[in-house]
C-alpha cells in the first residue's frame, strides 16, 4: 500500500462519521441508498443537501469504496480507483446560501463483465476540494451517504450465526439492563442484513421479553464478520448505581427475578436461510429481596404481638365472665 493511500485512509477514518447525520452545519439525507442494476446498464439516484451554516457554502464531492473494518461495522473507506466509486458520477461541487438546499443527481454506470453481488462506496461532500494526484491528501471532515449496489448475476449465499452470549459471558445479574452480543459470519458475495427475534423466557417458560435481533438493521459485507449488541432493559438507567440505595432504587425500576432462557432467531439471504442460539442467565435482586425480607420481619413481629394480645385480652374476658 502506498504511504500516500495509508495516510488517506487514517484521515478519513478520523473524520468522517457514517452512517450520516449533521455536521459542519449541513444536512444530507438519506443517510444509505441501495440500488440494483444489470451489468452492462446505467441507474441514477439523487439525494438531498441542506446548508445550515451562514452565509454561502461550496462543498466538493468525493467518491471513495469501503470495505468492513474489524466486526463493528464501521466502513473502511479506500480512494475510488475502481470498482463502485469509479461507476459513480456526480458534480464536482455544490453552492448553496444559508439554508438553501438542494437534490443532487448521480449515475452509477455498470460496466460488461462486472462482479455479481454486492459492490459498496460513498459520496463524500467536504469544504475542503479533493486532492489533485495521489501524493496529495485533504484534511478536513467530511458527510456523505453510503451506496449499497446489488449487480444481478450468480450470488453466492454462505455464513451464519457463529455465537450468541450475554455481554462477556456473564451469567448473573442483580437488575436489569441484560446485554446480549452475536457474531455474525457472511462468507457470500453479497451484503447480508439478518432479521429475527430475541426472545427471553423465564422460569414458568412464559415470555418476558421479545424483540427484534437486528434493531438497527446492519448489513454484513462480504468476507466479513460483524458483531451485533441487544439489550433487555425496562427502564433507563442513569450510569452505574452509587451505593445500597442507588442499587435498591436500580433493582426495583427495573426488577426481574429468577431464572432465564435467552432464544435468537435469525433468518438471512434470499431463501431465507434460519439461524437459532439460546444462552441462559439469573438474576438475584438482593437488595430489593433484603428489604423485602426486613419488611416482612417486621410485619411478621407485628402481626405475632397483636395475636398475642388478642390472646390474653380472650383469656382475661374468659376470666372475668367465671
């Protein structure tokens, strides 16, 4: 790799922020487009620019691939010398006034003979004009929008499920929040976005939980394994409880007790294909159950001296009717 596309790489890495949202005052909408085309074709799209900032604003468009970065999910982004981003034509640059905006178009032009399956990049805008030759670098942040491309042809299906646990194995608990993970494996040649359920039943096999096992709708690129993250909670929690209060008050907002199964369902690909892990867990509310246990004491104390009361006031009215 040349230093010239290393340092690109780190800098993109430092400063642009995917999926995309507000930055550097400006508004680009949506943050992702997924598109599908036959090789050999041209598709177009366009999507929406606003300027926040005051007073007039050039932004300048970029192209660049990405790939998976580790199993976060975070795209590494690469210079568009082929493949996608090389496909991709949109204008150079864009004025816009204060709160103006804007829709921008682009075509992606599919050559003959392109890879079937899933082909990944991103239209950058930045203040800053893009490099002129590949011994130059620009520095400065940057918003776009992901292309998610499908190139129709052969696709190869492969992967699955490889585990699913509480958050590092841990299998105890005195309160909710529970936190789950999973790792997803996507050996095809195409992007994969998992749909399912987590489902968690206690220890009468009843339902105390059920939700979606891919709440933020993530994709798995090809060649790569992502790690997904769900939570169980009722309430939310504002950081870790300070002391035996902070603890009790924790444990009864968001109270749960016993034993629990833990079941993810997930179906993936075209045919769809099935996947299903179960993993299992306690939780012990002990401050909650101490304080419980001390109020029945007392009430138990009460209750023993109003018998005991109600017993000699028997006897003695017995004992003054003889």
């Amino acid at each position: 790799m040349k230093i010239s596309t290393f340092i690109r790489i780190v800098l993109v890495s430092l400063f642009v922020v995917v999926p995309m949202r507000r930055t550097m005052a400006l508004t680009v909408s949506p943050a992702k487009i997924e598109i599908s085309a036959d090789p050999g074709t041209t598709v177009s799209g366009e999507f929406l620019v606003v300027n926040e900032e005051g007073g007039i604003k050039t932004f300048y468009t970029s192209s660049e691939n990405f790939e998976a970065q580790g199993e976060t999910g975070t795209p590494s982004f690469v210079p568009g010398e082929k493949d996608l981003a090389s496909w991709t034509k949109v204008i150079s640059e864009v004025t816009l006034g204060k709160g103006e905006q804007r829709k921008i178009p682009f075509t992606i032009s599919v050559p003959n003979g392109a890879e079937a399956g899933g082909h990944f990049a991103a239209i950058f805008l930045s203040t800053i004009p893009p490099a002129n030759s590949s011994n130059q670098v620009s520095v400065g942040s940057k918003i776009g929008i992901l292309l998610l491309l499908r190139v129709s042809g052969p696709l190869k299906e492969g992967g699955g499920l490889l585990e699913f646990s509480t958050e590092n194995n841990k299998h105890f608990y005195t309160s909710l929040p529970v936190l789950f993970s999973y790792r997803f494996q996507n050996s095809g040649n195409d992007r994969v976005k998992p749909n399912g359920t987590l489902k968690i039943k206690n220890s009468l096999w009843l339902t105390s939980y059920e939700g979606s096992g891919n709440p933020s709708e993530g994709n798995i690129l090809p060649g790569s394994v992502r790690k997904f993250s769900l939570e169980w909670k009722k309430n939310e929690t504002s950081g870790d409880p300070v002391g035996f209060m902070g603890a009790l008050k924790n444990e009864w907002k968001n109270f749960a007790f016993g034993f629990y199964t833990a079941h993810l369902d997930l179906q993936y690909g075209s045919t769809p294909d099935t996947a299903s892990l179960s993993t299992t867990f306690f939780v012990l509310p002990w401050h909650v159950l101490l304080i419980g246990l001390g109020i029945l004491i007392v009430l138990l104390f009460i209750f023993s001296r109003i018998v005991k009361r109600y017993n000699r006031w028997i006897i003695e009215k017995s004992r003054s009717a003889l």
